[in-house]
C-alpha cells in the first residue's frame, strides 16, 4: 500500500506548506468572487440611481405626466434610455402607482409592484424587490412639478444580469489561482529540493535521533569543542566551558588562540588559567569566517613528564656522585692496601670536608632540599667533565620564596638550563648559576663559556624537537629549552637569552602574575635530553 505522508522531513513540511497555499488560493477565489459580487451590486445601485434621477428631473417627464395620453410619450422615452444603459426596465407611473411604461407593453395601466411611500415624501431610495422581471435592484424617484410629486421613475436592474456581470470574472480569477498554484507548486519544489540536500533525505525520527545523539556527544566527550563564526562563538561543549571559563559571544577577553583567525593550528600547546591545553583550529571547509577550535587538558600529563623529568635528572645526579664516589673511594682502598694509611685518611678527610662545604654553601643559598641535590649531581658531572661549576654568592632562595615555583618545576627549569651550558661550554669551560628569589619572585640565570644563540636560534631552541646536535627529538634531544619555556609561560614568566660576559639565559618567574596568562603559546616537552640552549 502507498504511503500517503511523506516520509522525508523535506517532503512532510513541503506536502503541509502545499496545503496551506491550496487552502489560501481558495480562500482567496472564494473573496474574488465575493468581492466582484459586491462591486456589482455597488456598481449597478449606482447606475439605476443615475437613470432614475436624470429621468425624474427631465422637464419632458413632468410634462407629460400632466397631458392627457402620458404613455404615448413616456414609453418611447423610457425605451430609448433603456436600450442605451441597458438597465433592464424603466417604469414611469402616476402617484397613485398606475404604470404608463413597461418593458412589456401588456403590463401598461397595472398598479407598480413595490413601495413607493419614500417617492411620494419626495425622497429617492434604492431596494432590492421581486417583481414582474424577477429579483432585482431598483431606485425610486419622485418627479416633482411645482414642489408636489406628480409622478416617480422606477429604474431597476435583475439579479440575473448582475450575476452574468460577476460570473463573467471568474474565469479569469480562477486562472489568476491556477498560476499562483503553479507558481507555489514550482516555488516549493525548489525548496523541497534544498531541503533534501541540507537534511540528506532523512525522516524527522532519524534527524531527532541524530541530534540527540550529536547532543549526547558533545557534553559527554572529554574534550572541549567551540564553533566560531564571524568571531562569535555559535557553540561550546561542557568541557570547554570547563578548561576556558566563562567566554562572552563576542570573544571580549578570550585567550589569543581564539580571537585570532590565524592559520591552522595542530597540537598547539598553550598555557591558560594554570593549565597547559592542546589546541587544534581548522577552517570550516567552504567558509572561511567560521572555524572548529579543540582544546584538551595536558595538564595532568605535563605533571607526569614533569615528574618523570625530575627523577631522571635525580637519577643523572646520583650516577654522577656514585662514579665520582667510586674513583675516590677505590683511590683510599688502594692506598691502604699499599700501607699508606696515614695518607688515605688524609685525602678522605680532604675529600669529606670540600663535599661537606659545597652542600654546606649551597644549603645556606638554597632552602629547597631536591634542588640542592640537583646542584650537586650537577657539580658531579662537572666535574667528571672537567668543567668548572658556581653558585654565585648572591645566589639566596628562601622557602617563602620557593612557594613561586614547585619542587618539580624548579629543578625542570634549572636542571635543563644547566644540561644545555654543560653542552654548549666552549675552550675553558665554565658554568655558572645563580638562583634568587624575592617580593617580585623569582630568578634563575645559567651563564656559560659557549658562543651562545642568537634571536632566531633561541626562539626556534623554544620548540620541541630543535637541536643543534643531531637526532632532535627522536633520540629524547631538543626538549631541554622547550620544557624550560612550557614552566615559565604556564606562571606568566618570560624567558631570554643575552651574550654579556659569557652566553647567559634568564627565567624571570613573577610571585603574583597579573591575572592568568592569556592562551600564552609553550612546547611539550616528555623528558629531559641534552638539547640545545
């Protein structure tokens, strides 16, 4: 059996906007066809008004009213004005109603058919009567002699003529409906036509399914999601409401990965109210004023490399202190089986007392235990490297003043800057720290005796993967500087590079950062290398 309900949304909604013009054309013919109806009827009321009045006021009409045979010339006169008008009788009687004109001659000295009380006051009035002719529309008018009526005119015309008059429209109105039907018709298949490409043809319980679906989707996936067009956002997820705050429509005060069109972003890191995002922005194809923006949380996973970082450096460190350790320790064994006790004492003392006054110094420096066992590791390595290593005197970070950065991100921040210098030191080398702290937080400067890098280098050393040595990221290289930047951009800090007195980088960390950094861009980094300064 054939479906008579359509079973597209694009075919339900034309069949119902069908119907409704159907049922607005008929109503339409339905008020043509009254409305010409009224028109005759106005139209002719008018008309036999006129005749009546001009064949009442003619002084001929008065005159033979009053002769003796007033048919003889009333009826030809009565006649001729009919066949010109084309009202369908005129009658001229006496006051006492006796006709002396009538379309029908036989009719002639019979009593009028209709009121004539208003004539004989000397009014004119219009009635619809039924007569001798039938149904029709009359006017009857006093003929006045000498201020007394001496006779009326009665002018009428038949509802059946007047119903030829109307009906005679209605073919041309009911083409006039025939072309606006054809013309809706043609209008709304058009527009079934749009409605099938921009629904695919779905029936209404699919596309409701496919919303809710959709709606399902974009609250419950764990990443954020925005629609942007004309710089408004059109639409935002749960999670990224989440990750980004309160966004006003218009962008006012959104970070600058969402007001900037700028071009595609892939796995864009940036760091935003205290967290490090993902980004990813593409153009919507076809429309270039309206993009797709992803944001993913990376904060955890940034804890957990910054935490995987720290351990591997601690674990540098002790390797470093053991090997050391060990060539000393084997140096005092050998010296006692040789019999020279008294000397392996001595250099083991030595020994005890210049380790005991570095961690004493940098104790007294640095109140942040896991820092000052990565300062140390990294004299260790120094060391084994035969570079020399300082912690200037003016170096001073108090507890109260260690709160600016965590454990973690202090010994990611100067645990990388320091592997770079140890790289990068050149003939006679040197490495040089200084860590300080105060009321405005926190500064951490590692000079070194290479050439350094200039502007370009430093900001391309900025971005994982670049190094100057080969391998890059593949082989854990060209994430030291980008792990560097990921800590100091996500506290509002700023990181630069100077060739002074030796290749000198500085990481200012601010102890109360005016408001949460703004989308600032930063690097991934998953382990500490050796990468580039």
């Amino acid at each position: 059996m054939r479906r008579l309900v359509p079973r597209t949304l694009a075919g339900q909604s034309i069949a119902a906007a069908l119907m409704v013009v159907v049922v607005i054309v008929v109503g339409a013919v339905a008020l043509a066809a009254v409305d010409a109806r009224r028109d005759a009827d106005s139209t002719a009321r008018k008309e036999v008004t006129a005749v009546a009045l001009s064949l009442a006021e003619m002084p001929a009409t008065a005159r033979a009213l009053a002769s003796e045979r007033p048919s003889e010339v009333l009826q030809a006169i009565s006649e001729r004005v009919r066949s010109k008008t084309g009202v369908a009788f005129i009658t001229i009687m006496g006051p006492d109603g006796t006709r002396y004109t009538h379309t029908n001659p036989e009719r002639i000295g019979e009593k009028y058919l209709g009121s004539t009380a208003q004539a004989l006051a000397g009014h004119v009035y219009t009635e619809t009567y039924t007569g001798t002719l039938g149904p029709s529309i009359r006017t009857i008018a006093p003929v006045v002699d000498d201020e007394r009526v001496v006779g009326m005119v009665a002018v009428g015309i038949t509802q059946r003529t007047l119903a030829q008059g109307w009906r005679s429209q209605l073919p041309l109105i009911v083409e006039i409906a025939l072309a606006a039907l054809i013309a809706a018709f043609v209008g709304l298949w058009l527009v079934r036509r749009r409605l099938l490409r921009a629904t695919g043809g779905l029936p209404p319980r699919d596309l409701r399914i496919m919303y809710e679906h959709h709606d399902a989707v974009l609250h419950a996936v764990r990443e954020g999601l925005l629609v942007i067009e004309d710089g408004r956002i059109v639409l935002i997820n749960d999670e990224a409401s989440r990750l980004l705050g309160d966004l006003a429509p218009d962008l006012s005060g959104a970070p600058d990965f969402l007001r900037d069109a700028g071009p595609v972003l892939e796995d864009e890191l940036v760091a935003y109210r205290g967290r490090v995002l993902v980004v990813n922005r593409a153009e919507v194809p076809g429309r270039s004023v309206s993009s797709v923006v992803t944001v993913r949380d990376r904060t955890e996973l940034s804890e957990a490399m910054g935490e995987l970082d720290s351990m591997t450096r601690f674990a540098e460190a002790l390797r470093s202190q053991a090997h050391e350790s060990a060539n000393r320790m084997h140096t005092i064994v050998a010296m006692i089986e040789l019999g020279r006790a008294d000397d392996a004492a001595a250099m083991a003392t030595t020994e005890l007392e210049l380790s005991q006054h570095l961690i004493d110094t940098m104790t007294e420096a640095v109140h942040e235990p896991a820092l000052v066992a990565l300062l140390l590791g990294k004299s260790a390595q120094a060391s084994e490297r035969g570079i020399a290593f300082t912690l200037t005197e003016d170096s001073q970070l108090d507890d109260a003043e260690t709160a600016v950065l965590t454990p973690r991100d202090l010994v990611t921040v100067v645990g990388n800057l320091v592997d770079n210098a140890l790289d990068a030191a050149a003939d006679d080398p040197w490495v040089e720290v200084s860590v300080s702290g105060g009321s405005s937080g926190v500064r951490i400067v590692v000079a070194d005796s290479g050439p350094g890098m200039d502007p370009d280098t430093f900001a391309a050393a900025r971005q994982r993967g670049f190094s100057t040595k080969s391998g890059g990221d593949d082989l854990g290289r060209g994430l030291g500087l980008a792990l560097v930047a990921q800590v100091v951009a996500a506290h509002g800090g700023e990181l630069r590079a100077e060739n002074t007195y030796g290749s000198v980088v500085t990481a200012d960390i601010p102890a109360h950062p005016a408001g949460p950094v703004s989308g600032t861009p930063v690097t991934p980094g998953t382990a500490a290398g050796g990468g580039v300064r």
